[in-house]
C-alpha cells in the first residue's frame, strides 16, 4: 500500500473527522502527512524510505492499525480547543466532536496495543503495566496502567 492509497484509505474511514479538523484526505504537510509518516515510522520505516513507501500487502492490517491511531491522534489534536456554547436558549455542542474521536482513538490505540504492545517490568500496586512502545516513549509513569 502507497502513500495515495494511504490517503484514499484515510478518506473514505474517517471523512467527517478529518472536515470537523480542517482537514482533507490528501498527502500534503497541512493535511495528512504526518500520520502517514508517524504510521511508516511505527512500522520501523527508515525517515529516508517515508516518501516512497509501499507496504506489503502482509503488513497492510499492521499499517491500517497504526493509521487510525496516527491520524486520529492528529484529528484530536486539532479538535482540542473545542467547547460548547449556550446562549439565548441555543446550545452548540462543538465539544461534541472532539468526545467522538476521543473514543475513536481510544479504540485505535487499544487495536494498536493488540498488533504491537508487549508486557513490561512487573506490577505497581497489583496491576499491571503495558508499555505501549512507541506511543509512550516516556518514563515508566507514562504507561498505560490496566
């Protein structure tokens, strides 16, 4: 899977999402690159090989995975500034936007820690920690505790 294909991908999965951000389906920098690179890049891409990377069709789910999380990350990001209104017995609900896609990400990042997580160093207070790898590339604190 190419780049373009990436894109289309993006586009038909997440259309609402990415018009509710500001942005479009396409591989430009004020668009969607950046997930397209950030998902090549968990998928151990060299920072050389990410303008002509073609994914074998044996990672496309892995790569599918790392999409969603990459560009919805982006999409939150973008939404975060979001908050509603009431005035006049009017309500917008502009924060609503941002609650969808905060649990789509959710989602995306646990399907990503199905494809890529591994367990780690032990328990802390009786649970244990997923280190998640390149999605929380802190200290032990910035671990996902479960």
């Amino acid at each position: 899977m190419n780049r373009a294909t990436a894109a289309a991908k993006i586009g038909l999965r997440w259309p609402a999402q990415l018009t509710d951000a500001g942005l479009t389906a396409t591989d430009t920098s004020a668009n969607i690159s950046e997930p397209i690179d950030d998902a090549l890049r968990l998928l151990g891409y060299g920072e050389a090989d990410l303008a002509t990377a073609d994914v074998p069709v044996e990672d496309v789910p892995d790569y599918l995975a790392a999409l969603a999380y990459t560009t919805l990350s982006l999409v939150l990001a973008r939404l975060a500034d979001r908050f509603d209104l009431t005035t006049g017995g009017k309500s917008l609900r502009l924060q609503q936007s941002f609650a969808n896609t905060e649990r789509l990400l959710a989602r995306a990042a646990s399907d990503v820690l199905a494809r890529f997580g591994s367990l780690t160093g032990g328990a802390r207070d009786g649970v244990i920690g997923l280190d998640l790898n390149y999605l929380s590339p802190g200290p032990l604190d910035d671990r996902v505790w479960v």
